[in-house]
C-alpha cells in the first residue's frame, strides 16, 4: 500500500513514506498496531499525521493509550480511529494529560460514552492540557450562562471548540454577535 495524501505533504517525506511502504520496513510501532488490527492504510496515515519517525514505544505509550480508549467503552474500529486522526495520542504523558483531560468531562456531568464520543470527533482532546485549555474554555462558556450540563451538551456536540483559540477566535466571534444586539443567552444558544 502506498501513502498519498493529496497537496498537504509533498517531496522527498511523501516519498519516503511509500518508500517504506513498499519495502514493509515497518517500525516496532508499526508492526504492533498492525497485530492489533490496524490496516496498511491506517496505519500510512497515522505515520503521515505523527508528523516524525513513527515509533513510539509500545509497552509505555502505545499499549496504555490503546488499553485506556478501550476501557472508555470504545469499539475496536472507534480506537483505530482515534489513533489515526490523532497519532500523537501517543506523545503525550498519559497521566499528566489524556486522563485529566477526561476528568475535566466527567467533571461536567458527561458519562463514559459521552466521553468516548467526544474523543472520537475530536481524538485531539486527549493531547489538550485540562488546566490550559479545556479548563479556561468550560469557565469561558458558563461565562456565557451555560451550567455544566449544557457545556457538556456544547462538547459532546462540537469538541472541536476546545481546540479554537478564545483570544484570536472564540472571544471575537462573541464579540461580532453582540455587536448584532445579542445577549449571553443567545450567543450561547448559536
């Protein structure tokens, strides 16, 4: 199988990777997740996305990360899915990261299956610092008049947002629609 990946990632690196590819000179990483079910294309586009030499170790990063999505009540195909949206799950401290990141939904009100639905739109928020990003955002929206359980709705809904900037994008759009006479209340419910 070979990696394409259209416009985004051009020359030698695209290039290099159909060379691996084609040579099936996969990485310890590699061969794991491919034991694990992980297709030739699954896993050309997690090495594309990882953005570097694709080969975290498996027994302290790959073996817990997937274990954790899987102990959230994810589906096989869900954790695949998350790790190729978001290979660099795996660069972060599973500690100190992905599982305060959780706390910081279930701190909201949001169950196991909330939790996994909102990481498989958006498998970034396991990378987001709980105490500079999701944190800041969740004071942000009660600033608007949200209570816990309509934040929670928001994310489950639209997790992407936590990964907007509230100073170069959140607060102006905020600002723009009161600009056009709208209160919190109604700002929230856009």
């Amino acid at each position: 199988a070979q990696c394409r990946r259209s416009g985004s990632l051009k020359g030698r690196r695209v290039q290099a990777m159909r060379r691996r590819s084609r040579h099936d000179d996969r990485t310890t990483a590699e061969a794991y997740l491919s034991s694990c079910g992980f297709s030739d294309e699954e896993l050309c586009k997690a090495r594309l996305r990882y953005g570097s030499r694709f080969d975290p170790d498996v027994e302290s990063r790959i073996k817990p990360f997937l274990q954790w999505l899987s102990d959230l009540g994810m589906t096989d195909f869900d954790v695949r899915k998350v790790v190729v949206k978001s290979p660099t799950g795996f660069r972060v401290d599973l500690e100190k990261i992905s599982k305060p990141a959780v706390f910081c939904l279930k701190d909201l009100g949001m169950d196991d299956s909330q939790v996994a639905q909102t990481i498989v739109k958006c498998p970034s928020i396991t990378t987001y610092s709980s105490e500079y990003n999701l944190k800041p955002k969740v004071r942000w929206l009660k600033g608007l008049g949200m209570n816990d359980s309509q934040v929670a709705q928001t994310m489950v809904k639209f997790p992407q947002l936590m990964g907007y900037s509230l100073e170069d994008n959140l607060n102006p759009k905020v600002q723009w629609l009161k600009g056009l006479g709208m209160d919190d209340s109604q700002v929230a419910q856009t």
